[in-house]
C-alpha cells in the first residue's frame, strides 16, 4: 500500500473531526512521513541516474531499426546482448537440422515484427494493383513502329 495517500487520509479525518485524535493523528504522521521522504530521494535517485532520457530513447529505436545491422557488424559480445533482449528466455538450438527454438520474443520486437510483415504486403499489393493498371506498349519490329497498336 502507498504511503502518500494513508498520510492524506489520516488528515483528512483528522481535520474534518472524525474519530481520530490530535495525538494518534500526531504519532502516525510521525511514522509516515520519513517513509514519504526516503522513496521521495529513491525516485529522486533513479531520475539522476539516467540523466540523458532522450539519448537513450533515441539510441534505443535506432537499434531497433536496425538490428540486423548491429548484429551484422557487432562482435560476439554485441550479439549475445541483442540476442537476449530479442528473445529473453533464450534460444535452442536443434543440432540435427540446426534449426532455432525460441519460447517467448520480447514484445517490442514481436510487434516491430508484425508491422514489417504488413508493411511488405501493402507494397506487394501495391505492386500488383499498379500493374494491372499499366498500359501496353507496342513492341519495336523491323515494321513501321506503330504497327504493334
């Protein structure tokens, strides 16, 4: 249970006169507020240790967008840490047809995923909508060039 809101409704019903009295009101506010203070400086401290936010966050999508990149240019080191933000739980590995199991994909990646499949269809039925559409063109022929019309 949070802290702030006991402490808001001890005073609550302390100052709108309900059974509480100055002194339990008094000794629980006592107890309280220390607690309210110390995760006030552990939030405090988490914010000031990721000062630059807005790099993070940038330098985050850039490697999403470009995993296959960094993990053609990555050495083994920047491949194994890719390797477990994309799938958390781990890869297996079937020695017989050296193919890939994997349990769970991080979401993130599993709806990048997602979006990239029907991004490739759109285009592909952009493609073949475009087509149909296309004109014929006469071929060239020793004859006259209009001839194919």
């Amino acid at each position: 249970m949070e802290v702030s809101p006991q402490l808001t409704n001890l005073e609550k019903k302390f100052l709108f006169g309900s059974s509480v009295k100055e002194d339990v009101y008094l000794k629980y506010k006592a107890e309280l507020e220390p607690e309210i203070h110390a995760k006030r400086g552990m939030i405090a401290d988490l914010e000031n240790k990721l000062s630059n936010h807005d790099e993070f966050i940038e330098k985050a999508i850039e490697v999403c967008e470009n995993i296959s990149k960094h993990w053609e240019f990555g050495d083994s080191e920047n491949r194994q840490r890719i390797q477990k933000v994309v799938f958390p739980d781990g890869l297996v590995v079937v020695p017989e047809n050296r193919a890939y199991l994997t349990n769970n994909m991080n979401q993130v990646f599993k709806l990048i995923s997602r979006l990239s499949s029907v991004s490739e269809d759109d285009k592909k039925e952009k493609a073949s909508k475009n087509a149909d559409l296309s004109l014929s063109v006469a071929r060239r022929r020793l004859e006259l060039p209009t001839s194919g019309l």
